[in-house]
C-alpha cells in the first residue's frame, strides 16, 4: 500500500520537477533554458558557450515543434501564464514586436550586447528586425532571405530572370516550372511581403505613438497581387501550388526528374542538396531574388531567429551571458556553415572559409542590407492571418477585390477585431 | 398493414401516474443524496469555466496588448456576426455536419443489420466494424491526409487537397469512416427493442423483406435514430481534429472550433474568442433542443396510435 502510495507520488511530481527546469537550489551552475525551434546546429553551439562559460552558467535547450505556427503557440501559450522556466527565447523574426508589447520580453539595456548590439555590427535588415518603440528587444541570431535557384542545364545559355515578368516568361518558354509557396500557411504571407515591399509598398507603418497603422498603397499593393495571380494561371505554377511549403518546394526542386527549373527559397536547400546529391548540386545556381519593378532591387522578405529574454527569468545575467557568447563570430560561423543560415554580423560578410562552404554568400549579404522585414507589429499573427485568409488559394486572386477585402481585414485585424 | 405496426403493450406503463410510496420517496431522497457530490463536481468543473466564458466575451481582452482591455458589452458578438470569416466558418460546418452525418445514417443503418443479423462469425463482424471508432481521430485524419496526397497518396497524380470540393470530400469521407461504427451501435441498440413477433407477424401476412424494413423495422426503432442523429450531429458540428490536420482552414473548409482556437489559442484574444466559443455553444444548445423536441413529439405519436 506505502509502495503504490509512493510510486504515485514519484509519478505524479516527476513531470512537475521536469517542468520547473531553471531549478537552481540543486547546486551546480544556473540553468539558462532555451526555447528554441530543433535546429542541427543547436548542439553545437550550446556545448562551445557551456565550455567557454566554465561553470558560470549552463544552457539547455528546450525543443519546440519544428513548425514556426505550432512554435509560437507554445511560447505564447507559457509566456501568458508567465512560466519562469523560459529564460531564453529563439524567436522568428516576426515574433520580437508582439512578444515586446504584451511584455514577454525584456528589453536590452546600451551596451549589455556585446556583438549585436549596434548598427554597426549588424546588416541593417536584421538590426531592424529587432527593435520595437525605439528600443532593442532581441538580439539577432542569424539570418535568412529568399534567393532564386534555377537549374544550370534546365537553363541552357539563356540570360537569369531578374524581373518577376521574366521569370515567368523564361519558364513558360522553356516550358518548366517554378517552385514557390502557395499553401495557405506563413510562407505564403512572406511571398506577398516581398512583392509588396519590392514594388515599393508596405503592410504596415510605424505611427509615432510606437503602435502601426495600415499602410498597403494600392498602386503596388495590386501589382503584388497581378504577380500572384498571373503566377497562379500560368503553366508554370506546378500542380500542387496551392498545398505546397518551403519543404515541398525543395523537394520537388531537388528530384533528379523534376521539371522544375526555378525556385524561389531560403538557402538552407544549398546544404540540403549538398548532403543528398553532391553531382545535383553542381547544377544549382543562384541569383538575387527577382525584382517587380526593373531597375529596382527587389525587398524579399527577412527570416531568421533574434533572441530574447524572458521577462519571468529568475537570473536574467545568466540569460544574458549565453547571449553574448551565442552571437559571438564562431557560433555564427557555426549556425552558418552546418545549417545555411547566413550571419548577421558584417564581420563575416567576406569570411573567406564562409564563402568557400556557402558560395552565394555576397549575394546574401547585400539582399540582407536590402531585406524588408515583415511587420514589426504586436499584431502581426492577427496580420499574417488576415493575408493568408485571403490571398489563398491564389488562382482566386482578384486584384481589385481582393484589394479591397485585404484592406478591409487588415483594418480589423489592427485594431484585434478580424474574426480570422 | 395499412398502419404502422407499433410497439407493444408494455411501454404503456412507463407513461402513465404511478403512486409512489413512503419507501420509494426515501429511497428517491437516498438516491439523490448520493448523486448529489457528483453533480456539485460537475457543475464546478463545467458550470464555472462557462461562466467564465460569457463574463469574458464582454470584453475586449488581448493578453497581447494587455493596457488597452476594457469592457465593450456585445461589441464582441457584433464583430463575429457581421465578419464574412465567420459566416463562411458556419456554412463550412454544417455542410460537413449534414453531409457526414447523412451519409453515416445510411451506411451506419447497414451495419447495424449486418451485426443484427449476422449468423455466423457474429463477434468477429462487430469486432471489425468497430476498429474505426476506436482510432484516435488526429491519426484517422493524418492517415487519410497522407492517403490522398500526390506524394505520398496511391490514388494517383491528383490532388484533392488543393482544391474546395476535394478538401470538404477528404474531411467528409474521414468523418464517415471514423464515426460510422459509433453510429451502427447506437442503431444496434435500437434495433435490439425492435420486438420479433413483429417480425415474424408481417412475413406471415406476406411482406417482403424491402416492406418488413420500412414499416416494421424503422418506425420502431425512430427514437433510437433520432438520438443517433442527434449524437452524432452535436459532435460533427464542434468538427476541429480532421480540418486541423487535413486542410488546417484551406479552400473555406475553416469550422467554428478552428476559429475559436484561432483566437484563443493562437492569437490569445480571449474576449473575442470566448465570444466565438459562446456562439458555438448556443448553437449546440438549439440543434439539441430541435432534436429534443422532435424526439417527443415521436413518441407522443407512437402512443396516440396504441
């Protein structure tokens, strides 16, 4: 009877002693926890700060699911019931402006970052992406935009698209297609955002009073929508568009029979492709992401992760040494050679080893200078849902009407009234 | 056999005045004494959190920009009921509720005739219609998912998942294969009261089988369906799992709980998603108080014609 009595309670309070995680009263160093989307290079990285801490503090990572929605959910989810076990954050980019103003996240003091903390030290779209109300909420990890792939042989001696016009014609010409995001989930809201940026528009614009207010001008907001459609139509958009991902582009661009020429993806492919088919790979080329308006460097959306610290920490200085040593030049280098996801930090724009394992490297860093990054807005789930609500499927695109219910429900979406 | 057969004698009794005696009201008053610590439970753990749900509705409540909460009365209902999102969500729903639903009827009636009737093997046919209901719904849905799909599907180079039609199919056809088994039970029980004199009376006043079916067999057992339909459509309009999994709200197949855990879960905005919640919540209430009421009014017909 004692014995069940005692296994229940071991049954019962193993889970909660799990939960409690950052538990310092158990001696050793403190625990830094990091919740963090499961990335190949995490380990890496963890054990060179761990080491190089010698005792001053410990991290360990806490795994979220590997999809950035169901990533969000968890965190948001903690982070309402103000769970004191989450020290250190990995956000996605879009996350630092609503994590910022429900005060999930602290703010970095002048001077507390030691490698990314001014911009001088960081590409200017990244940098960007980590402020919120005049103040540094995040510290960026790493960084990512979208660049156009195409197959060398598929290609032949034709000159590289550098418009989204072209494109589409040297694909219906040669008669392949061109893989990019459809399905009705983020990818699809980070697709419109380059369009939209590159014609010279914008989702949202700061007011003064550090909240945003719509902004989506309806010259460039309809060309963006003009794109997507004649995409949609056009026998270049393969069959499953309206169901496809990042990952269902790569792997229909990386098939040994496939008859997609083009894609338009983030650079972790490159590794991918590289592991899987070092010949394939040979084939692959790359270019900037192409332009809307000729002459006009195109704005693709940023990507990549910022760290933040959790406002319930218990050793906020402990969170905020594994910063500075996770920003540091070699676990950039780290996080860019084994997972594709190029530095932030200028340093390391010309890194010559960088540029031996990731050759589209210069073009990388100069589309970061340029990137336009998604809304930072404490609404921007309520936004992306809103596009995602109506720009899927694309074929249905109206750019009149479409327009109109965009503005509409973005209008709502601001102000947390859209039903979405 | 002009008239419907009707059921026997004995149910009389259940209707008419009985005199209770001191022994049955003491053991009445036991009775409710000892069901009473349950029913305080219940109401706690579900009374409460509806409650709360309303209370929340009336206002606006973003854990996202916590400052700007305030009270704004049914402003929250306003927003969901003039949105086109929501409209779409509620049409959404019940397509999948009637179609799905219909469809089980039919084949869950069949089923339920089969186990009735089976001869031989009688276990192992029950065993094996039932399989389906005892599959967690999110693997019968990922199941399905990865059935259909081009890459990983054997139905061939199409798509269903990429297009309106072929979404609210794969939903509907995952529903009708998970719950048809719940259904057939439910049906089985019915067709259990179905009295086999009856039977026997009607094949010797020479009906055939066809006859036997809809003039002995299913007016009988009406009440027995009308709680089927009513069960089963009361958990296919709460639909969340399968859409979640299958088409997560594409091609319009969005459902009212997708939407409520849009808001709540996902976007934290408690008052409009209580709000949304709420609705969904009176809905059931009305679909189960229409079915309630066309319950009674059956059995009421049932024993006028005695």
């Amino acid at each position: 009877m004692r014995a069940t009595a005692l296994l229940a309670a071991a049954l019962f309070t193993a889970p909660l002693a799990a939960c409690g995680g950052g538990d310092d009263t158990a001696g050793g160093p403190p625990t830094v926890n990091w919740y963090i989307g499961n990335e190949g290079w995490l380990p890496d990285v963890i054990e060179a700060c761990n080491a190089e801490a010698s005792g001053a503090y410990r991290i360990v990572a806490e795994s979220l699911p590997t999809n950035p929605d169901q990533q969000r959910e968890q965190l948001v989810r903690r982070l309402a019931a103000r769970d004191d076990s989450i020290d250190l954050i990995g956000m996605d980019v879009v996350w630092t402006g609503e994590f910022a103003k429900a005060g999930w996240i602290t703010p970095f003091e002048e001077g507390e970052l030691e490698n990314v903390g001014s911009a001088e030290q960081v590409l200017k779209g990244p940098f960007e992406s980590a402020q919120f109300d005049d103040q540094q909420y995040g510290a960026p990890l790493n960084s990512n935009t979208r660049l156009l792939w195409y197959r060398k042989s598929m290609l032949g001696d034709r000159p590289v698209p550098k418009t989204w016009d072209e494109l589409l014609d040297t694909a219906e010409e040669l008669d392949v297609k061109v893989q990019e995001t459809g399905k009705r989930a983020e990818s699809l809201v980070v697709f419109f955002n380059a369009l939209l940026e590159s014609a010279g528009g914008s989702i949202v614009q700061p007011t003064e009073d550090g909240t945003t207010e719509l902004d989506l001008p309806e010259e460039p907001t309809k060309k963006a929508l003009e794109i997507m459609r004649r995409y949609a139509d056009s026998a270049a958009a393969p069959a499953a568009l309206s169901t496809s991902a990042e990952d269902d582009n790569r792997l229909a661009f990386e098939s040994p029979d496939s008859d997609s020429a083009f894609m338009l993806n983030w650079p972790y492919v490159y590794p991918s492709v590289l592991e899987a088919d070092p010949e394939l790979a040979k084939d692959y080329g790359w270019a900037p992401y192409p332009a809307v308006v000729e002459g006009q460097p195109a704005r693709p959306a940023l990507g990549g992760y910022n760290l933040g610290i959790g406002s319930y920490t218990r050793d906020r200085d402990a969170a905020l040494a594994a910063v500075n040593c996770l920003t540091k030049p070699e676990q950039q280098r780290t996080i860019a050679t084994t997972g594709g996801q190029p530095s932030v930090l200028r340093e390391l724009g010309d890194d010559p080893e960088l540029l031996k394992q990731l050759p589209f490297l210069p073009i990388m860093t100069e589309q970061l200078e340029n990137a336009a990054p998604r809304p930072v807005s404490p609404q921007y789930n309520d936004i992306s849902l809103a596009v995602r609500q109506v720009l899927h499927p694309m074929q249905d695109i109206d750019p009149e009407k479409s327009y109109d219910d965009l503005k509409d429900l973005l209008e709502r979406a601001l102000k947390s009234q859209a039903v979405l | 056999m002009t008239a419907t057969t009707t059921a026997p004698a004995s149910r009389k009794r259940s209707g008419g005045p009985v005199k209770t005696t001191d022994r049955a009201k003491a053991e009445r008053n036991l009775g409710l004494k000892l069901a009473a610590p349950a029913a305080i439970i219940m109401l706690l753990v579900t009374a409460y959190p509806i409650c709360y749900a309303v209370y929340l509705s009336l206002f606006r409540y973003d854990l996202r920009v916590p400052e700007e909460n305030a009270f704004v009365g049914l402003d929250n209902y306003v927003l969901i009921l003039t949105s086109g999102v929501w409209w779409e969500a509620v049409l959404a729903t019940a397509v999948i509720t009637v179609i799905s639903v219909a469809i089980e009827l039919v084949i869950g009636l069949a089923f339920a005739l089969v186990m009735h009737r089976a001869i031989f093997g009688r276990r192992t046919v029950r065993t094996a219609i039932l399989i389906p209901y005892g599959i967690i719904t999110v693997i019968a849905a990922f199941a399905f998912r990865f059935a259909v799909q081009p890459d990983t599907g054997f139905i061939g180079d199409v798509n269903p998942l990429g297009g309106t039609i072929g979404s609210f199919a794969t939903i509907i056809i995952t529903e009708v294969w998970k719950t048809t088994p719940f259904m057939s039970l439910l049906l089985l029980a019915g067709l259990a009261t179905v009295p086999e004199e009856l039977q026997e009376a009607a094949k010797v006043d020479g009906a055939t089988a066809w006859q036997r079916l809809w003039k002995v067999t299913l007016p009988n057992m009406k009440s027995a369906i009308l709680v089927a339909l009513l069960f089963r459509a009361l958990d296919a309009f709460r639909i969340f799992d399968t859409v979640y999994v299958q088409t997560a709200g594409q091609f319009k197949s969005q459902t009212i709980s997708g939407l409520g855990y849009n808001a709540l879960i996902s976007r934290v905005n408690l008052g409009l998603g209580s709000a949304i919640s709420i609705l969904l919540f009176l809905m059931i209430i009305a679909i189960a108080f229409l079915f309630v009421k066309g319950f009674k009014t059956n059995l009421g017909t049932v024993k006028g014609e005695d």
